[in-house]
C-alpha cells in the first residue's frame, strides 16, 4: 500500500477570507461516500488582511487547530498500514465486544432499576 501525503493548504474565497482544506496523494477513499477523494475542507477559515489584533489571533488558532487535524488525519492513516489484515480483524472484534458489553451492562441496569431491585454494596473493609 502506497504512503498518503498530506498537505494543508489554503484557498481564496470570497469576504477576503481563506479556506483551510486538506490535499491527499494518492488520493483516499472518502468519509460520506466510497469514492476517492484528494480535498477534505476543514470549515476553518482565516482573515486575508487581519485588521485587528482579534482578528490575528483568530488566524494563528485556526492554523494551529488545522495543524493538529493534520496530524491526526497522518496518525489515521499511518496506523492503518502497520497492522495485518487478522490483526485489523482482531481489532474490529474487540471494538465490537466492547460496544456490546457496555450496552448489555446498561440494559441490565435500567432493568434492575426499573424493577426497584436493591443491589447489594459491599463495604471495603
């Protein structure tokens, strides 16, 4: 499987605004359907002329938070190659019990609960 690089980058829009979106080559399937895609915009925007020191520090928190959605989006698809197609696998099964696990504890509370059963506490002693 080929190495994705990831790239922010920055885009003119209108209101004298920016656009902060991400670039992927190879292009990666998309989150909202199966087609490839090489853009994922962040919605984070920055001021083309900041006038202000409001509007400065506006800029400076958008990249840093674009910087970190980077980072994350390379930790997601870096962790992807490291593992096995059995180890992914094991991984899924384990997220899966896990879901299900906490759902049955909460069903058997709200049972209880809605029974007015007392459980019993045990003091530590």
């Amino acid at each position: 499987m080929r190495r994705t690089n990831i790239t922010l980058r920055k885009k003119k829009i209108s209101n004298g605004k920016i656009s902060l979106y991400l670039d992927f080559y190879p292009p990666i399937k998309s989150l909202t359907s199966d087609k490839p895609s090489r853009r994922e915009f962040l919605k984070l925007y920055l001021f083309e002329r900041p006038s202000n020191q409001i509007q400065k520090i506006s800029n400076a928190e958008n990249i840093n938070t674009a910087n970190l959605i980077l980072i994350r989006r390379q930790n997601e698809l870096s962790k992807y190659d490291i593992y096995s197609t059995f180890e992914k696998e094991q991984l899924e099964l384990k997220k899966i019990g896990e879901e299900g696990s906490v759902a049955s504890v909460r069903i058997k509370y709200k049972f209880l609960n809605d029974l007015k059963v007392k459980l019993p506490i045990y003091k530590m002693i």
